[in-house]
C-alpha cells in the first residue's frame, strides 16, 4: 500500500504539513508526530502547542505551513530549542543535507509516512489494534522499508537518529 494524498485533511486524520521553514524538517517531523493519533491526546489543553495545532488543524497544507512559519511562539521556542546542546546550529541559510521524517499510526490505526518533501502523505498500511509504529510489522512497512530504498537508490551515508513518542518504560 503506498498511497499518497494531497494534506488537506486535518492533521487528526492523517495529514501532513508541507516543511516551508528552511532547516525545520525535524521540527516538523516532531509536530507530525505529536498532532496525529495517540501522542495528540497527550497535548495539554490550553498549551501553546495546543492551540498552534488547533489553528492550523483545519487549514489547507500551504495555509498550515504558511501558519506554522509566522508563528511568534513557535518561533522563539524553535530558536531556543536550536541553541542548547552541544552541537552548532546551522544557519538557515545553509544547505544541510540531512532530512527527518515521521513514521505515525493514525487514529484509524493507518500507518503513516510524513515527509515534509512530498505532496502529502503515504500510506504504508494499516496496523492491527495491538500495534503501535514499533511493532514489527510497522518496522517493516515503515523504517525498514524507508532505509531499504534509500540504500536501493544509491545512498551510501546511512546516518540517521531515530525519536519514538511514547509512554514512559518507568
């Protein structure tokens, strides 16, 4: 099942944001996988992030990329978030080639891959009730496949960080 969509849905249905801000693609990634499914009943009500997602949720994808990139919060939280650590940020600007993206199980149990690159989503299959985006049939359908075609299409720098949302293993 590969099927990609135009992101005009809402972000609670298994859609996408278009990644317009330069050098963001992990900040969307993250909001890709904090909006669908699951992780977004974990959103405090009232946050911030609450009500960025609630703006842009009923959005069309370039209105919602449009809304994400002139938003004053996200903004100063994406700036502070970039200066901690120990590696430099880059300016945004700068060509980095280096990309994120977003494996999500939407509420419709729809595994879903999020690239800020493409039209909109793909969907990659549809996960059993029991399954989340670490089971091995999701790792299949999802991650591996992804690492499959690019190592396919002739990538040979395989560097990559993996970020999983979910409950506490305490």
């Amino acid at each position: 099942m590969q099927e990609e969509k135009d992101s005009s849905t809402s972000w609670r249905t298994g859609s996408a944001c278009p990644s317009t801000i330069r050098n963001s693609c992990g900040l969307i990634a993250l909001l890709h996988a904090v909006a669908n499914g699951e992780p977004r009943r974990h959103v405090t009500p009232g946050s911030d992030l609450a009500a960025l997602l609630e703006r842009a949720d009923p959005l069309p994808p370039a209105e919602r990329a449009r809304s994400l990139q002139y938003s004053k919060g996200l903004e100063s939280v994406y700036m502070d978030a970039a200066q901690m650590g120990d590696t430099e940020a880059p300016e945004a600007e700068d060509n980095v080639d280096l990309h994120f993206v977003a494996f999500v199980r939407g509420s419709d149990g729809t595994l879903w891959e999020m690239d800020g690159r493409r039209k909109g989503p793909l969907a990659r299959g549809v996960l059993a009730p029991d399954e989340d985006v670490l089971s091995a049939n999701a790792l299949e359908m999802g991650v591996r496949r992804f690492l499959k075609a690019e190592i396919e299409g002739g990538n040979q720098d395989m560097r990559f960080s993996l970020i999983c949302l979910g409950p506490g293993l305490d």
